[in-house]
C-alpha cells in the first residue's frame, strides 16, 4: 500500500469533542491567547448536551435561599457514596453559580418568573430546588450559547472529523490523527496539549439513552497512550426510560417529570418507592404519602423518594418488575397526569409530551408513561488531576462525561451540565498554562502515523468476512446481559471471555467499497474504543467486590468499608490492562464535617 500525505495542522491546543465541556475548553484555551482548535466527529452542535433536557446543577439560591456550595458539595459527595473525588467536588459546588450567570452573559435565556431571578427546579438527591432550565431543553440553549460564543471568538472548527489515536513524543503529547467521516481522508493534528471531551461509552448496551457518537473514544485514546483510567466500574442505569414500542426503547425521559410532581407507580397503582429508602437517605425523604404530598406542595417537609439518587430509583424499579409487579414490556408506570394540569405539563415538559405523543402515542397529560432503566452516564473515565484537569500523561487534559472523579458511584442529575462548564473552563484554561510554559519541540513520528493509517485501513484489506454491525449487536448484547445493572462475578468473567472473543473477530472484519462515507468502515474503526471501553469497565467491576451506587454486585449486596476508601484504577501496560486500587486522597476536616447528617 503506498503511503499518503496527510492532511496537515499545526496548533497549541487540540480539542477533541465539541459538546458543552469541549466548546467550554476551547472558549477558555482560545482566551488566553493559544492556538486553539476544536474537533468533533458529529455536525457542530450535536452532541449529548444538546440533549440534555432537565438542567444545570448550581446552588444560586434562587428558590431557597438557604442553598449554597457547601450543600451541594454535601449532597454530591453522599449521591456519589462518598466516592467523589472531594476537590473536585468542592470546586465544582463553588463554581457552578458564576458559571451559569457567565452562561446568562454570554445570552442563554433561562426560564425565570416575570420578576425574578433564574428559576431552578428540583431533581434527584440535590436538597432544595437548584437546576437552572430552559423547559426541558436546557441542553439546546446551553449549546447553542457556547457554540456562538465560540463562533464569535473566531476558533478553528473540524466537525465530521473523527480522531482515533493520540501521538506522543517521549512521553508527551505531541498530536492526533484521524480521518474525515466524509471523504475517508487522513487527517493529522500537531500540537503540544489535547483536551478530551470526547462523552462516554453508553453505545456499548443495548438499552441506552446514548447516540451513535458515545463509543468511548476519548477513554480508549487515553489508555492507548498509558493514561490511567479511574472508577470504570460505575455506569449509570437512568431509572426512567421509554421501553415501548421497542423501536424507541431507551430514549431518556427526563428526571423533570418527577422533579415536577410524576411519581413512580407498579401494576398495583402502589407508589412503591416507599419501601426503597435506603437508611443512608432516611433523614430527609419523607416516608409516607402524606408526608411526600405535602412536599409537592409547600416543598418545606422532607422529600418525595421518588427523587432520590438514580442508583437507588433504577434498583428499585429492577426490583419491582422482577417480583412481578412491572408492565407487560417490563416497565412501570410514571404519572403526571393525576397531579398537574395539562397546561403546566406542556408548559414545563415540552419535549416530553411531544416525545410520548409522537413515538408511543401516549398523551402524558392523561396517561401514565411507561419506563424502565436505560444506561445513561459514565461515572469512570480518565483520571485527572482535581484542579487542572490534566491527566497522567503531560499534555493530556480530560473534561466532562470522559473525566472521572466529580460523580464518584453515581452522578446527580442536573451535576453533568455544570461539570462540563466547571472542569471545561479548566481545561482550557490549564492546557493553554501548559502550552505557554513548554519548552522544546515535539516532534510527530511519522512511521507511528504510517502505523496507525495501515491499522485503520486494515478492514478494506483483510481476508476475513466479520460484519462489523454483528460485532457491535454481540457486544451490546454482551454488556446489557452481563454487565448491566445487577452483577455477579460469573457472569462478569464470562463477559470478559466474550469480549476477547469480539477483539479476535474485529480482526477480521472486512468491509466493501471505498473510504468516502463508508459507516461500515466507521463503525469498524469506533471497534476498537467500544472494545476498549467495555473490557476496563468490566476488569474493573470483576474488581470491585462490594455494591455501591452504579455498580451493584448480586455477589457481595453491600457495601464494603475497605472499598469506601478506594478507587480502582486501570492503565495499559505492554498493551494489556492491569489494575489497582489505590487510595482516595484524604478529605479536610473542614469538609468531613459538612458530611454529618442534619435534619
Ligand atoms: C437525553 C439526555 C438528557 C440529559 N439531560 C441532562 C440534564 O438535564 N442535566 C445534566 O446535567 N446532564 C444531562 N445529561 C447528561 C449530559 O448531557 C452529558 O453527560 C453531557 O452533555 C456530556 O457532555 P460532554 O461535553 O462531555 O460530551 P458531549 O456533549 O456528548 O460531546 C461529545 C463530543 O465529542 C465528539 N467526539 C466523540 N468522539 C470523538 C472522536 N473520536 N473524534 C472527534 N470527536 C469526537 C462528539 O462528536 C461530540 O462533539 C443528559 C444526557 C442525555 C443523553
């Protein structure tokens, strides 16, 4: 195969994903006056924020003056089960307020009364009311922001161009390569810095809330060039997703229904959310109907269980079908209808209402909806640094859904959209610190490029006859039967076999035609970060021997004191994962003593 000249670029910063945390990055890195790039492998402006629907976690105090960071930073450590890296969790509590009123700046119209501040709303594990939102489509005006911003400030844009391998030189990064989805052509980025921002890997089971781009690339690029990986072994199961028809099976119904008034009920019409609330919880959610209606109303008594964190809702809904008690398509029923109007359910849930009407046929405003669990957000992902983002290898910056550390076990609603906007700003920002203070040239080497391009043309040459889309359905299969939301050791080392299985197969897939839009040869190339991705979440839920949050052993039902203290962390050695489980860094006293349980 003769060798091509590749489509060249030069920067200082390369930033891979264009969603809320990348466009963030890119702003900021672009600000403080380094040559800046921004990458993304869908249109400019889809990516899995602008899905985002319910809102961005900021304790403003706008509906309860009593909120503030130290509550919040309170409320995210218990929701990650104290898992949370503390820093991160601090910062994340204490920036988020300026950063949506920089949001607000910068002209994202929020939903706010006609004379008041912006509005927040109440969702799942956050003590009071503090989602700033735009209806439910507060991804959309949150991307449509950053992306103008981003657009004013003159910032290179690659969109449709997916990177697939990070180039180093000794040790540090020194650029990316990839291709263009349209024509197939190479493409090869100089650079002295890379933020990752790439989203997570949910496209690795079957029932997902997730699109086509969540493949895990960023995670498998990371680990490819000796990045640790951290807390792989959390995924989040979202307790509300459609599953009928099975066409639409996993679309996400937004946590705003419940945070609105819908609450969760069996075949038996039972609100059985009532007998799930776990000790740890007890202190604030109300225990009775009567005691949760009154909140609904007067939001000043203890909270309805039907918000508590989406680890304890999606086990309880698992729980519910199992015993019998679910739908005919293993479901239960989410009700609205009974409570609100149907004015205030069209005004506050647009997107809802039109997502039944239109792909179930179910008006929300006088039936329940049916939903069930759907796998929705990585905790785990690249292991970063809690101020600077940067990752273990220099160079290296990860932000957003492919960062580990703020979410812990399991990730608040409402916490990723402010994450992105905390930890991007960050990213950039450090990642340009880096740029400026680098002293030498990097150089790219050229027969590691050559490499790369013959391993991803492979698929055109190859002599075997693997279909690619069959590999993806068998591993979706894989991970949705066993490495779902309950685990047992068996069924996890049997996963293992099978992925290893799947990684021999995709060495023999072949694929027709030619390199111009070819989503077969797509798919094959995203193998290789879906294949990745999967076999550290599943090493790294073999593990750990304990259930907490995202991860729930049927093996080992509770928690484990020994793994409170520890996450586990995965990184590449000669080309296989090995693991660790390495102590979590130790928390002030100052910020243990805002953990203590107050009613
Ligand atoms: C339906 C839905 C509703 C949600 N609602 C909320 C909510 O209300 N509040 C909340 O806090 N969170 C919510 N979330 C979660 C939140 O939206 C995501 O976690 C968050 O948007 C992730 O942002 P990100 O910037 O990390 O990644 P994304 O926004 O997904 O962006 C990833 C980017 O990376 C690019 N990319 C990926 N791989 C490559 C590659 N190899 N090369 C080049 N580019 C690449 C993609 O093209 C894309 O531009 C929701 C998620 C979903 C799916």
């Amino acid at each position: 195969m003769a060798e091509e000249k590749y489509e060249t670029h030069e920067y200082d910063v390369i930033v891979i994903g264009a969603g809320g945390a990348g466009l963030r990055a890119a702003v900021e890195a672009s600000a403080q006056g380094v040559k800046t790039a921004l990458v993304c492998k869908s249109l400019l402006g889809k990516a899995h924020t602008v899905m985002a629907e319910g809102g961005i976690a900021a304790a403003m105090g706008n509906v309860y003056p009593e909120d503030n960071w130290k509550v919040h930073f309170r409320d995210t450590m218990r929701g990650g089960k104290l898992l949370s890296n503390w820093r991160m969790a601090q910062i994340h509590a204490q920036e988020s307020p300026d950063r949506v009123l920089e949001l607000e700046e910068w002209g994202a119209l929020f939903d706010r009364p006609k004379d008041g501040l912006i509005l927040q709303r109440d969702f799942g594990g956050h003590r009071y009311a503090r989602l700033a939102h735009v209806g439910d489509r507060t991804g959309l005006e949150m991307i449509r922001t950053l992306q103008q911003h981003a657009v004013h400030k003159g910032i290179d844009v690659y969109m449709e161009c997916n990177l697939q391998r990070l180039l180093t030189d000794a040790g540090k990064i020194s650029g990316a390569f990839g291709y263009w989805r349209e024509s197939g052509k190479f493409i090869l980025f100089k650079c002295k810095a890379v933020v990752l921002a790439t989203g997570g890997g949910g496209k690795a089971w079957k029932v997902t809330s997730n699109s086509w781009e969540y493949t895990g690339d960023g995670v498998t690029m990371a680990a490819d060039v000796g990045a640790d990986l951290m807390d792989m072994e959390f995924m989040q199961f979202h307790p509300t997703g459609m599953v009928w028809p099975p066409s639409v099976r996993g679309i996400l119904v937004t946590e705003g229904v419940r945070g609105d008034g819908g609450t969760l009920k069996n075949t038996k019409g039972e609100r059985f959310m009532f007998n799930y609330i776990p000790e740890f919880f007890k202190v604030e959610t109300a225990e009775t109907e009567k005691e949760a209606d009154a909140w609904y109303e007067d939001k000043k008594n203890r909270r309805t269980p039907d918000l508590l964190p989406r680890d304890e809702v999606a086990r309880a809904i698992n729980s519910e079908v199992k015993a019998g008690r679910g739908t005919e398509h293993g479901g239960v029923f989410l009700d609205i209808a009974s409570r609100r109007s149907a004015d205030y359910i069209q005004r506050r849930l647009p997107s809802m209402y039109h997502q039944f009407k239109e792909l179930a046929d179910v008006d929300i405003t006088k039936e329940a909806m049916e939903v069930g669990p759907t796998c929705h957000y990585a905790m785990g992902g690249v292991r970063v640094d809690a101020d600077t983002t940067a990752a273990t290898v220099p160079g290296l910056f990860a932000a957003g859904e492919v960062a580990a550390g703020l979410h812990g076990a399991n990730r608040l609603g409402g916490n990723s959209l402010s994450d992105l906007l905390v930890f991007g700003r960050r990213a950039g920002l450090y990642a340009a610190e880096y740029c400026k203070a680098l002293k030498g040239a990097l150089a790219v080497n050229t027969d590691q490029v050559n490499a790369f391009a013959r391993e991803m043309l492979a698929p055109f040459e190859s002599k075997g006859s693997e279909n690619p889309y069959t590999i993806h359905a068998d591993l979706q299969e894989c991970m949705q039967d066993l490495v779902g939301i309950i685990r047992v050791e068996s069924e996890l080392k049997k996963a293992l076999e099978i992925i290893q299985q799947l990684k021999q197969r995709t060495r023999n897939v072949k694929i027709e035609g030619n390199r111009q839009y070819n989503p077969g040869w797509h798919l094959a190339l995203d193998l290789h970060s879906l294949l990745g991705f999967s076999e550290a979440a599943t090493l790294a839920a073999i593990e750990r021997k304990e259930s907490r949050g995202g991860h729930t052993r049927d093996d080992y039902p509770n928690t484990d004191a020994k793994f409170a203290k520890v996450n586990v962390v995965v990184r590449k050695k000669n080309g296989e994962f090995a693991l660790s489980q390495e102590p979590l860094p130790e928390m002030p006293d100052e910020l243990k003593a805002l953990l203590e349980e107050k009613k």
